[in-house]
C-alpha cells in the first residue's frame, strides 16, 4: 500500500502549501497563491483551479465571481514537497484580481535603493465587478 | 519622498516572502524557495539569487557549492506584495539539489485516491557533490 498521493505533501504549521499557476501556454507565472488538502483535492478532481483564502478563511475557486477560472492541464510537486506548480488554461486571459492577466505585474527597475517597482502590465477588465477571484 | 521598494513587500510573519525562480530562456518555473530582506536585497544588488534558508537559518547563494547558480534577468512582484518572482539563467541547466533540472520534477498521474507523483525529469548531476544549493 502507497501514501496517499495528498499526504506527500509537506502542509505548513497552518496545513497550507503555496500554489503557483503557471499559463499552459504562454509559461508566464500568473500568480501564488495558497491551498489547504480539501482545495488540492478539489482541483485535482474538478481540474479547477481551488485555493484557501487566508484573509476570507474559506475555499475559493478561482474565477467563480470573476469567470476568469484556471482549467489544470498539470498538476507538479517540487523536490521538498512544500510547494506545488499548476499549468493552468487561464479562461478570459485575466488572472489578477486588479483585472490585469497576471498579478506579476510589477518589475524592478533601478538600482540600489533607487529602484522601484514599476507596473508593466495594463488594467485589461473593470476589476470592481468582482472580488478576488 | 517615495518607500523604498523592500518596505513595499508584504513580510509574513518570520520576515520572510516566497520567491519564485523561472527560467528566463526556456520559461519553466525551476523551484520555490524564501528570502528575507537581506537576501532580496543581496539579489538585486549582486543579479545572484540569493535565499534564506529555513531549515539551516542562513542566507544561501544559489549555487555557492554546486556552481548551478541563477542571474537574474528580471526580478517582479505581485498584487497582494507577498510574492517575488525571478526570472533566471539557470547557470548548468540544473537548479534542483537532487542534480535534475527543475524542482518541480514530479506530475501527478492517474485519478482521485489512485492518483500518484510521478517522476518525469531525469537526474543530470551527481547530488553527491552538493548539499542543497
């Protein structure tokens, strides 16, 4: 008998492992976010993309205010197993919440303690129609 | 008089922010490790991803053992401040401390509770010669 594949993982003090979604298509990191077991187990069922909100202390399908879901071609675990990668279909194009398509929208730019962060990305949707997610 | 870009990253509890390393070249998301302020610092300042490791409490530059260091192409932030992203060259093709290329090695196969990790990138180095790094 093998382990359960959900108990490979190495949950954080709080039961949490940091989630990445990466776009299947175009390899851009889209955003991190975290999942408890029953979000991990739930993505990998309705290959819907599922986090734990830490703020709300709820489970929070991605996109079920906003339509803009993660469709999960694949699902990876890294070598301490404390923290997974999704390569996701990001439906609408848009993952951030602010309405852009990725929340890495800012870049350092500058040196020193010169440098700021500076936004690259354009606001593509009116974000104040839905909440995170 | 504007913040300077490090107090702008939204520190968790131990000081800490998760980072990110993809490859620049190829696009895959090579490993998830923590820095602290130092070590993002350290980062900008050298082009070295350089993290804090939790488990032996020391500021660690990527590859100081295993030459498998990472320059820094690009170096981004997300929404919420609680997440870096680094795009990378990946010096000897190999950021894993197992000697396999990325991290995240392993793809869960199958459904449900028969779901498995397996086991997709092959070791390219000898891990015996490095500890993690």
């Amino acid at each position: 008998m093998s382990t359960h594949w959900l108990d490979e993982i190495a949950w954080n003090g709080d039961g949490l492992v940091p989630a990445i979604a990466q776009d299947a298509e175009s390899g851009e990191v889209l955003m991190m976010a975290w999942m408890n077991r029953e979000a991990l187990e739930r993505t990998a069922a309705t290959r819907k993309a599922t986090y734990w909100s830490r703020s709300r202390a709820t489970l929070w399908v991605k996109g079920e205010t906003s339509g803009h879901t993660q469709e999960v071609v694949e699902l990876r675990m890294d070598c301490d197993a404390d923290a997974v990668l999704l390569r996701v279909r990001s439906v609408g194009g848009i993952a951030c919440h602010t309405g852009r398509r990725r929340c890495f929208f800012r870049r350092l730019e500058g040196e020193g303690a010169a440098a700021r962060w500076r936004e690259t990305e354009p606001v593509l949707a009116d974000p104040a129609g839905f909440r995170r997610g």
